[in-house]
C-alpha cells in the first residue's frame, strides 16, 4: 500500500513556530492531520494550532513545555521539528561573548535540549518517532558576520547524526533539512536589501526560497515513507551548494 503524507494518529511539537519557516511547518503538518503544538519565545498572535511559550535555551522551560504539549495533545509528542534559530550579524572583531553564548545557545543547546526530552518520553512510551533539524547551508560555507551561526548550524548537522546513530534502535529517526536563502520577513533577523540582492543573484534556480519549500520536505521526513531514513541532511536551497554562478568561462 503506497504511503501518503497523513499524519493522523500523531502528536507534533514545533519550535521557532512563530518565524516564517516555523509557522510553515506548524500550517502543513496540521492541514495533513496532525494536532500540532506550536512553541516560541515569542507570543503568536495567529496560529493555526496550540500554542505554549518556550524558552529553548531552559531546561526548565522545555520540561515545562513538554509536559503542557501531553496535556493539550492527550500523549507523548512522536514528531519533533527544531525549527528555533537566530540569525545575526556580528563581525569576529566586534563580536561580545554574549552574542556568542546567545547563537549557540539557542541554535544548537536548545536543539539538544528539546531533542533530549523528547527521545526520553518517547523511549520511557516505547514508541516510534522523529525528529527534524532546520540547519542551514552556512553548516558549509562560511559568511562574514555569521561566525558564531555558521558554527552552531555545523555542530546542529553533527548532532542530528549523534542522534540518529544513539536512537536508531529505539525507532526514533532524526534528520536535518539544511534551507539556503528564504524570504521569511523576520523582525527579529532582519536583513539589508543588498545583502538580499546580492544572495539571490547566487541562486541558480533564479530565486529566494519560500518557507513552504522548506515544509514540504520537512512533511516528508517526519511521514511514513521515509521510515528508511535517518541521519540524513536534505538540502533545500535552489540549487545553491552545487556551485557557485559568479565566475565566468574559465576559457575565451
């Protein structure tokens, strides 16, 4: 029997579910079937689901935030998209200690964090789940003014595959879905227009990402037909870590 994205029967959390990549997810795993609670620091004014305030970078809050989600849901959460991140600019030169410890401290403990409470419940329930990483291709290729990103977004695809590897025989699957340029509109990491310019210019599918770009193939990681994958990075990005299209014929 083919395998359909329906998600009927199970029980979502998703964090950062107030960004535009978030919110995305939070809209397609829930027109497909699944209650959904959707987790942010930040309060949502609109959304299409449940929602409870989560700090990803407090353990307290994320126990917190857990439990609330069995409450609402009626169970143990078996889909898990980490979809929290910031997204600053900071010269190395210029750069605080504090702007360091608050990149990874969101982008990659809160991940770990959510990531570990999750897998416990699921291991103590004895069921099946998975889990969805939203990294990033600057996991690869360093930018100026994104050190301390690009490092936590490295360190996030190593860890999706630490979890993959330690939870494979408990039947949790953990992959990463690596987005490269997306028009998300964000407040909180705004962007300049020439920085906008010049990223689009580099796409070779000729255009910025969209957040639904990046739901849909999280939509497929999380569904039953991809039960077979695991520690896997799929990148969504247009085309952009095939190559670069700013150099000319190395000929006449």
């Amino acid at each position: 029997m083919e395998h359909t994205l329906d998600f009927a029967g199970h029980r979502a959390l998703v964090t950062g579910a107030t960004g535009g990549i978030g919110a995305a997810i939070v809209d397609i795993l829930t027109a497909r079937g699944a209650p959904v609670v959707a987790c942010d620091a930040r309060k949502a004014e609109a959304t299409s689901s449940w929602f409870v305030l989560l700090n990803v970078r407090d353990q307290a809050s994320v126990i917190q935030a857990f439990d609330r989600a069995e409450n609402l849901l009626g169970g143990v959460c078996d889909i898990l998209v980490n979809a929290a991140g910031l997204y600053p600019s900071d010269p190395l030169i210029e750069m605080t200690e504090e702007a360091w410890d608050r990149v990874l401290d969101t982008n990659l403990k809160g991940a770990f964090l959510t990531s570990q409470q999750f897998c416990r419940r699921l291991v103590a329930a004895d069921r099946a789940g998975c889990i969805v990483n939203i990294t990033s291709g600057s996991a690869d290729r360093a930018r100026v003014g994104a050190a301390h990103y690009s490092a936590s977004k490295a360190a996030l695809e190593m860890l999706t595959r630490s979890f993959a590897l330690e939870f494979a025989s408990q039947r949790i699957r953990v992959n990463a879905v690596s987005p490269g340029y997306v028009q998300v509109g964000s407040a909180v990491n705004p962007l300049s227009t020439a920085y906008v310019e010049a990223i689009t210019r580099t796409i070779p599918l000729a255009r910025a990402g969209t957040p639904r770009d990046v739901a849909r193939v999280v939509a497929f990681l999380c569904e039953d037909a991809s039960d077979w994958i695991t520690g896997a990075s799929y990148r969504v990005d247009g085309g952009s870590h095939a190559g670069t299209l700013a150099l000319p014929l190395s000929r006449d």
